[in-house]
C-alpha cells in the first residue's frame, strides 16, 4: 500500500479509484502530543493510551511499503502537524534497541521496509534544507526506509509534485 500523509488538504485527484494509494490529511484530525509516558512500550504494546486519530494511522505507517510524506518546513523540520504525527508513531516501534551500522535503534514492531518521498514545501532556505536532510536521515533508520529522496518545492508546485510522485 502507498500511504500519503499531507499536512493541508490536496485535490486528491490523482488517487481515485486506486485501493493501493490512502491520502490522509493531517489537517483535518485531531491528534494530540505524545506525552512521552511509554505506555506503547509498557503497559500496553504497540498501542497508544492516547485515543484519538493517530491511532487509526500509525498502523497505516506500519503496513505500508510506499510513503509519501508531505509537510511545510519550519526551521528545518516537519511543520507542527506532521511532527506530532510522526512523533505519536512511537508504538510501531519496541522499546528494545538493535545495533544498526554502528548505531543503536529501537526494534520495530511488524513493520514494512518503506520506499519514502517526502516532499518539504515553503520558503527554504539553504541551512534549512541542510538540516532537514540530515533529520530525514537521521529518521530514517528508525522508520525502516529502505530508500528516501527528500523533495524540496515551492507551495504553488505542491499539487503537481505530488501528482507526479504518486504516479511515479
């Protein structure tokens, strides 16, 4: 499955009649902040005490093998929504860490190998570019991406960008 997580509302045009691709717009649920308590890792497995939308997503995440990752970048990173979106993912991921090339990684819960885009929009500058790249990277490991490219656009290009990315 191609899950497209979007943090603003698209035309969802390019995806009709096709029950492999699942557009979610972030912008419209409700999803609060992780509280950090790791009862997803404790007291109740690979399931979040908070019930609210993410939820119903982040075993979405989990199942998929195509992401598509898009989101406004503020200061380097994923804007507000998507953020707390990926951080309340948590639970697809054991407490438990594994050596990684080197590094230490928590152990993931049934999860798919993931072939990512992810299509950062807004007014970037080049320090901010360069910081997301390494924060992509970075997650990279922990969200069991096989591979990822990291898209960086103008927000009039967003709906054709991700035309093309779904199509592609």
């Amino acid at each position: 499955m191609k899950l497209i997580l979007s943090d603003r509302t698209l035309s969802g045009s390019v995806i009709y009649g096709n029950d492999n691709i699942k557009l979610i717009d972030l912008s419209l649920l409700k999803i609060a902040n992780c509280t950090g308590c790791f009862s997803c890792w404790t007291k109740t497995p690979g399931k979040c005490v908070i019930r609210d939308d993410a939820v119903r997503i982040y075993p979405l995440i989990a199942a998929s093998d195509s992401l598509i990752y898009i989101s406004h970048i503020k200061y380097g990173c994923y804007d507000t929504v998507m953020k707390t979106m990926l951080e309340r993912s948590i639970p697809i991921q054991k407490a438990f860490i594994r050596l990684l090339k080197g590094e230490t990684h928590h152990v993931q819960r049934s999860v798919a190998l993931k072939k990512a885009s992810i299509i950062a929009y807004g007014d970037i500058s080049n320090e901010e570019k360069e910081l997301f790249k390494k924060l992509v990277a970075r997650n990279a490991y922990n969200m069991n991406f096989k591979s990822y490219k990291v898209i960086f656009i103008d927000e009039e290009m967003l709906e054709e960008t991700v035309k093309k990315e779904v199509l592609g």
